[in-house]
C-alpha cells in the first residue's frame, strides 16, 4: 500500500508543480481571475503533495521512548494539515480573488492562451487522476467508493484522488468562466468562476478532514478485523469468554489490539501463559498490520 501511495503521489506532484507554472504564466498575459485561481490551486496541490510525502517518510520512523507506539499517525496529521491548506491557502484565495474581480471586473486578453493552458493541464491532471482512481480501485477490493474511502485507514490515495477530482472540476469551471466572459462581453464571469473554484477547495477541504479527524483521534480497525480476531479467540482452548476486544490504528498498517478475557478456572498459570502466547502468534498471522496485542486475565462479570 506504502509503495502504491507514493507512486500516486510523485505522479501528482510531477503533474501539478509543471501546470502551476504554466497557469501562471497563462494568468500574467491575459490577467484572467480564474486562471490565477487555478495556478494558485495547483500550487497548494504540490505543497500537500509534498506534505504528504513528509508525512509518509515520519510515519516510519521507529518506536522510541516518548512514542513507545511509533509514529504511524504522523501521516494522519499531515493528511489533516492538507485539508487545512486547501481551505485556507486555495479555497480562501480563490474567494477573494474572484470577489476582487467580481467589484473590479477586467478584461481578459488572448484568452486563447487560457485554452491552451487548460488544455494541456487537463492533460496532465486527467492522466493523474486516472493513475490515483486506478491505485484507489485496486486498494478498495470488492467495497464501494464511498465506503472505501470511510473504511480506509491509509489517507494519502484519496486524499490526492479527492485533489486530482478536485483539480478535474476546477479546470472546467475556468474553461466555462473564460469562455463565457469572452463570448458575452460580461467580465464577472470571470470573477464568478474563481468564487465557484473557492467553493469546490472549501467543499473537499471539509471532506477531507472530516474523513481523516476520526484517524487522527483514533479509530478502531476494520469490522472484518475485529470480527476476526473474536473468532480466532473464541476457538482458542481454555478461553471462558471474551470481555472486551479494544482496537486502534496507530497508523495505515499499524493495529494496536487491547483483549480482556476470562480463563477457565481449571488451567494452571503457565497454561494461561502458553494460550496467551499462542493467540498472539495466531492473531499476528492472520492479520498483519496487528503490531502490538494485550491480553488481561479477567474474570467476566455481566453486571459490570
């Protein structure tokens, strides 16, 4: 998963860091509101991108005194920090500039550079969007979009494929603004599509960081996970009953697992040992992203 994040993301960065430069240059010649907009767009992508990166090469670092757990969430937060820029750097810029231009409407010169600009950065995002929404396909298996995205506990694919989606809508919306403003001689078109750019970055932005707040705090793993780790604890001899079963991500391939169960009262100490060895061995097999299991010896009390 690790290794198909960061060809997602080197694939958007690339992308993106090429296009800004060009919608920049397209936005100085024609002084078009919605093409600034856009460069400004494609410059937060390339720094989430990085950011993003970032936060992949700090969440391997190894387990240390302060952080026994390792630093798996580092890319939680980072993937939170994105959702943070788009708001603020892309989607609050996008907003004054087309509110700007809106009151001070001006006219856009060679537009046909902006087509040719948009053109090309269709171009170059389509064919990132593609290679994120093909990684994304492979990593949801057989769940749908919408409950891939809220059952995944690796944030950085869909977060660049919200971006690249994201980037796709805000390109036709410049195109569409351009395009009006020139035909009907009405400037604040213009202006208006860089407030409906601001708009999409606002709307993905609260997405995003609504699907990775849970993360961040910290979420359980996986139903099929969890289920599955009963099952093998229930068949495990010796086990009376299953108290509590305590899951959280310490990060996209890291389940930390707290059990609390009840031994039969017939088994010696060091039986009680082998079998909570022999579950550790069993559940770490059968699910790797398990790292660390707790097992507490408790008597189960069913009006507790």
């Amino acid at each position: 998963m690790a290794g198909s994040s960061k060809k997602v993301i080197y694939a958007a960065l690339a992308g993106n860091a090429a296009i800004a430069i060009l919608k920049f240059i397209a936005a100085a010649i024609t002084g078009s509101s919605a093409m600034l907009s856009e460069g400004i767009h494609s410059v937060v992508d390339t720094g989430n991108q990085v950011l993003l990166l970032y936060g992949m090469k700090r969440a391997k670092k190894p387990a240390d005194k302060q952080f026994p757990f390792g630093h798996g969430k580092e890319i939680y937060f980072w993937s939170f920090v994105v959702a943070i820029l788009i708001f603020a750097v892309g989607s609050g810029v996008s907003f004054y500039e087309g509110i700007h231009r809106i009151l001070d409407p001006r006219a856009i010169e060679n537009p046909e550079l902006n087509y040719i600009v948009l053109g090309v950065a269709m171009v170059f995002e389509g064919a990132a969007w593609f290679f994120a929404l093909n990684e994304f396909r492979r990593a949801k298996g057989k769940w749908g979009y919408i409950e891939a995205i809220q059952r995944s506990k690796d944030p950085t694919i869909f977060v660049v494929l919200f971006e690249d989606s994201a980037a796709m809508l805000g390109l036709a919306v410049a195109f569409l603004g351009v395009f009006l403003s020139q035909i009907t001689g009405i400037l604040i078109f213009d202006g208006i599509a860089s407030v409906v750019i601001g708009f999409i970055l606002g709307g993905t932005a609260i997405w995003l960081a609504w699907e990775t707040k849970s993360l961040l705090i910290g979420e359980s793993a996986n139903k099929v996970v969890v289920e599955g780790i009963q099952n093998i604890v229930k068949k495990t001899a010796g086990v009376e009953h299953v108290n509590e079963l305590l899951t959280m991500h310490m990060g996209p391939d890291y389940i930390l697992v707290n059990l609390s169960l009840e031994f039969s009262d017939s088994m010696s100490t060091g039986e009680i040992e082998k079998t909570i060895a022999m579950i550790d061995q069993q559940v770490k097999a059968a699910y790797p992203p398990v790292k660390r299991l707790f097992i507490e010896a408790e008597a189960w009390c069913a009006n507790c």
